[in-house]
C-alpha cells in the first residue's frame, strides 16, 4: 500500500491475528497508546475480528488501521492509525504502536510520514493531529521530526498507570507538509 525502502504499511489480514495479539495485548503499551481500560483477550477473538473487517465495506469516517512490516523480509514492526476522521473538516488524528525491539531505530518516523502522505494525498485531509502523553518523548520527538508543531498541552488528561498526567497536542497542516 504505502512504503518507504524500509517500512511498508498494509491492511491487515486474519493471518496477522498472532502478531496483532502480541502488541495489543501488553498491558503497559495499553496504557501509553490507549485511552480506555485495558481489557485482556485471547488470540481467536483478534482473528474474528480482522475476518469480520475484512468482509465489511470501509466508511469514510472509520478509523484506518494498517500494519506496519520492514520492506525486507515482511517482519511485524506494529500499527499505524488514522482516527477521529471529520470528513467536514477534513482533519483526523494519527497513532502509532511499536513492538518494544522495533523502537528507536525510526520507524516510528516512517510510518508516521506514510501516514501523512496518506492522509493529505489520499484523504484530503487539510489538518493531522498527534496527541500523546507529555511523558511519552519518544512520540513527541517523531511528531516533532515529521514537521508537526505543539500547539497545547492539556493538564492532567490522560491515565498512565499511576495517576493522571498531561496531554499535549501536536499539529500539522497540508501547507506545512513536506512530503
């Protein structure tokens, strides 16, 4: 679908059910990258859900959520996500989920700039939205390489396991894009 010499983004498929399961099912990661309670299941519910997903039309307002391999050898690095979609005012928010061995050595980077091209190339989208928690600097490094500006910060917003802690809000305009 979309791929840079390292990284490429695709749907997912009921085959990639395992590796699916093993990223959402770390109850950690769940909360640095989820904004609601961490609820565990098991692998068969994971592939019934890709399979019901995948005889479903798209709308254009769903979230796309896309699966993030190396080029090389197709080895599961994570996700890739485009939510919160307003179609009116053609803005969405991105996120990112790394397997821990995927992290720092940019990928993060590449998947959030196919993203991008994604959403204003492919979508229309004017606006894209990155919010994570302020304590989460990997993610705020990456936005801030890929172009996006930190436009706020929200107090004490989201849950990160041992209270609440701030929130901070990251855009990027189709004008300020750089492909």
């Amino acid at each position: 679908m979309f791929a840079t010499e390292r990284v490429r983004l695709r749907p997912p498929t009921p085959d990639d059910a395992p590796d699916l399961f093993r990223l959402k099912s770390d109850p950690e990661l769940h909360l640095i990258t989820d904004d609601g309670p961490f609820l565990p299941y098991h692998v068969g519910q994971v592939r019934a859900r890709l399979e019901k997903r995948a005889g479903e039309q798209p709308d254009a307002g769903a979230a796309v959520s896309l699966l993030a391999e190396t080029v090389a050898d197709g080895t599961f690095l994570g996700t890739g996500v485009l939510w919160g979609i307003d179609t009116f005012s053609r803005l969405a928010h991105l996120g990112i989920t790394l397997l821990p061995e995927a992290r720092g050595q940019g990928y993060g980077t590449e998947v959030i700039r196919l993203l991008c091209r994604y959403g204003f190339r492919n979508r229309n989208l004017r606006r894209l939205e990155i919010e994570a928690l302020a304590a989460n600097t990997a993610m705020r490094r990456t936005a801030e390489r890929c172009g996006f500006v930190h436009e706020g910060t929200q107090r004490e917003r989201g849950y990160d396991g041992d209270g609440f802690g701030d929130m901070v809000i990251y855009g990027l305009l189709r004008r300020d894009w750089t492909p």
